[in-house]
C-alpha cells in the first residue's frame, strides 16, 4: 500500500505544479509578448536504497521551458509599440537581477525619460545601457531599432536626431533558453565540473526584425488552458480516491491480521 501512495502523492504533487503554471498562463493571457510556460516536460528520479528505505521513482520537473510560437501581430499605429517578427527579442534590464530577454513591446517613456516596457524594466541599448530620451516633441523608432526625435525647441524642417538603438537579440538554433526563477527569458547557465553554475551574458546582435505600430499579443490560448485546469482537477481527484482506497484496503488487511487463530 506504501507504494501505491506514494505513486499517487508524487502524481497529486506534479498535477499541483501544471495547475500554478495553467493558472499563471490564464493570468497573462492579456500581457504583450508574453510566451506559455510549457509544463508537460519531466524526467525521472530513481532513489537508491538508503538507510533502510525502499528505492523508488520519482518525477522531476524540467523549469523553465516555454513556448516559442509567436503570438497574433495587433496594428496599434502607437509610435512607442513595438513587435519582433522573427524569433528574436528585446534586452531589457528588470527591477532586480541580471539582464534578460523580452517580446513585450509596450514601451513608454516616464517622467524621467526612461525607456520602459510595460512592466517598468528598463529598455537597453545596443550597448546594454538603458535608454534615456530628452524631451521631444516627436518621437519614431526604425524597424532597426533606432529611436528619432524631434527635440523640443528644434527649427522648423531639422533632421530628426537619432538618441538611440534599441538592442535585440536573435538566439542561434542551438542556444539554450529559458525562464529564470523571476519569469524573465535568459541562456541556461552552464554547469561547471565542480557543480558551480556559470552564467552566460547577453550579447545584442541586431538581428530581430522589429515592426512599428504593432504589438505581439500573449501566445496563450485561454480555451486550451481551461480544458487543461479541467483535466488536471480531475485527475487529481482520481488520485485523492486512490488514496482512499489504499487506506480502506490496508485498514481491511489489518483487521485480518487481528482475527482469532491468525
């Protein structure tokens, strides 16, 4: 009976984990940019005899993974909405930790000239600096990134100035993605001989093809992840009834251990 429970706890504790990941796809099906956490991906533990214990099997999760097709390409004229038409994407600088990358092209600038997502990271430059803008009367960003202005106080008929050049990043077909811990897309660090992991830095190479006046909606597809919630509570439920039963059979075995004559 010990191993039946366990099978059924380590399959409730994996059903628990696709359900954060479905209920976190479902709260950022309206986020730009924002690519499906994939939960389908785990490999197997085998645990040696050890200290008198059975050896058993356990499921491991592989964190991190995520959908790369690209999501729907939403025309909003915006001259700070920016999507990325290929596989690339923007370097942004979050809040806390190191650089990362980003398709979420809802850029603003605040009040301190800042370039920011929607998010509030800052938006670097090809030279991973975060971006400051002066004060403009009006402002464009190339489909290579580069950002113009008309500064306040310019002649009539001036060239615009170019502030800026928005860094992308087009990953090689063998570069290892994934989401870090704090949600944001960087390589997978490397694992040194002696266990230490090492991570790799971001370099912009200018490659993403970048549309103006566009947006890239979240990939999610909110039917899809409700038949998954659905399916996921359902199976859980079977397994809290495989509990029980193992529980009714094990009581029912001990009872016949106690009869007279056994």
């Amino acid at each position: 009976m010990d191993r039946m429970v366990q099978t059924a706890l380590n399959s409730m504790k994996m059903l628990m984990e696709n359900q954060a990941a479905t209920a976190h796809n479902l709260s950022n099906v309206s986020t730009p940019g924002f690519k499906q956490d994939i939960i389908t991906d785990f490999s197997s533990i085998y645990l040696n005899r050890q200290e008198g214990l059975e050896p058993r099997i356990v499921s491991s999760r592989e964190v991190g993974k995520f959908s790369l097709e690209q999501g729907m390409i939403d025309t909003t004229k915006a001259p700070l909405d920016l999507a990325i038409n290929n596989e690339g994407y923007f370097v942004i600088q979050p809040k806390d930790g190191s650089p990362a990358l980003s398709r979420r092209g809802d850029f603003q600038v605040n009040e301190n000239g800042q370039l920011l997502d929607g998010a509030g990271n800052n938006i670097l430059d090809a030279g991973l600096a975060p971006i400051e803008i002066p004060a403009f009367r009006e402002i464009t960003v190339t489909t290579q990134g580069e950002i113009l202005i008309q500064p306040i106080g310019g002649q009539p008929g001036e060239l615009p100035q170019n502030v800026a050049t928005i860094a992308t990043f087009l990953p090689q077909d063998d570069a290892r993605l994934k989401k870090s811990l704090d949600g944001h897309i960087r390589f997978e660090p490397n694992v040194n001989p002696d266990g230490t992991t090492e991570e790799i830095p971001i370099a912009p190479n200018q490659q993403a093809k970048i549309i103006t006046g566009a947006l890239e909606k979240s990939n999610v597809n909110p039917i899809e992840e409700m038949v998954n919630t659905i399916d996921q509570m359902r199976k859980f439920e079977m397994h809290v009834k495989m509990i029980q039963m193992a529980e009714e059979l094990d009581t029912a075995g001990s009872s016949l251990m106690r009869l007279p004559g056994l």
